[in-house]
C-alpha cells in the first residue's frame, strides 16, 4: 500500500496500527506467512482500533476515523505550514499530494478479499460502528465531532486533489496536532468566510466561531 513511500507523514503516533495493517493488505495471500499468525495480527490491530473508538469516541467507519486520526494530529512541514493561514505556496505541495494519494488509497481500500481469504469478518464490523454512549476520555464532543465528520468528508472524495484541500481548509480552521485540537489561536478576519468547507458538511458556524474567539 505504499505507506514506505510516505514522506510527510512518518513516525506517527498511534502509527503503528497503520503499519500492521499495511502488511496484511500486502501479504495476505503470501503463503510464506502462517495463516493464524497472520489472523492474530489483525485481531491485534482490529482491537487496537476498538480500544481507540471508545477512548476516542469515534463512531461510524473507525478505519476511516483511525486515518483522519494520524492526519489530524500529526504535525509535519506541511500540516503546521497550513495551521492558520490555509494553502501555501512552494514545492511542498507536490510531497503533500504525494502522501495524500496514498491516504486516498488507504480510505479506498476493499478488504472484502482479504476478508474472505483469511475467513475473517472483523473489519466489516467496524465500517458502521456505534458507539456506546458520549464522546470518550481523550477529546471532548466537539472535538470528536470534527474528527468524525472530517472522516466522512474525506471518503466523500473522488480525487487525491480534493482530498488535499478538504485537509488543508482542516489544518487552517482547526490546527493540527493535540494543542490544534484542543485550542484555538487565530482571530476570523473580515470577509474571511474559512468555515465554509465545512458548513456544507455538516459543521454549524458555532462549532467554528468557538474554534476562532480570542483567547487570553
């Protein structure tokens, strides 16, 4: 799945759910491995994301929610680059779109097969999840909320561009990184209209006006 190519976005915290499975996409018809091992693995990385929806209060598809996750906090040239000002210009753009088409990719990915090869189900369990109840112990319901609803927009995308730019308006409105997440920063200039993105997909103006007041 090309997650070695990857040359912003490395070293992820919780990044390593992410690396086993990229193995099993690619190995899983490799009889060199052993089939329970293989099995044991991704129940490994299967729990650890469950673990995560509850501690996190994702809902809906946690593999999606798991990728919008490492994005979303993972601060890098580009992503802190794009923290409060949106787009910029340069040749970090092309590295950007690079790792971008291999999220996209990831966002894509059909594990029926892999499923039906390995005599599994678990992954399908987690493309509708619900949760049990609140926003989790890490982010409060606003917070989850972003992350949910930026996971729902991303999978909406047709193409690696798009996706970029839904991340790049994320990281402008939001931040990136935990304090991104938790704190706000920035003043809404005038006839600065950010949030719109956004609006269309669901986050009301309030969630973003909260995100942008003055603090201190």
């Amino acid at each position: 799945m090309r997650t070695n190519e990857l040359m912003l976005y490395k070293h992820m915290e919780e990044g390593q759910i992410l690396q086993d499975m990229t193995f099993l996409m690619e190995n899983y018809q490799n009889d060199y491995y052993n089939m329970e091992d293989m099995k044991g693995l991704l129940y490994d990385a299967v729990n650890e994301i469950l673990e995560m929806a509850v501690s996190h209060g994702f809902e809906g598809d946690l593999w999606h929610n798991y990728l919008t996750y490492l994005m979303a906090s993972h601060e890098n040239a580009y992503s802190t680059s794009c923290e409060i000002v949106g787009p910029v210009d340069g040749s970090i753009n092309q590295v950007a779109l690079h790792d971008f088409e291999i999220f996209k990719e990831l966002f894509d990915y059909d594990f029926a097969d892999l499923e039906n090869v390995m005599g599994v189900d678990c992954i399908s369990m987690l493309h509708d999840y619900v949760g049990t109840s609140g926003h989790g112990s890490v982010f409060n319901q606003r917070i989850r909320d972003r992350i949910c609803d930026l996971s729902k927009a991303l999978a909406e995308t047709e193409t690696a561009v798009e996706f970029k730019d839904i991340m790049t308006q994320f990281y402008k409105e939001f931040g990136v990184g935990k304090l991104g997440l938790h704190k706000a920063f920035r003043v809404a200039h005038v006839g600065d209209d950010p949030y719109r993105t956004y609006r269309r997909r669901g986050i009301d103006r309030a969630d973003h006006e909260d995100r942008t007041r003055t603090f201190g």
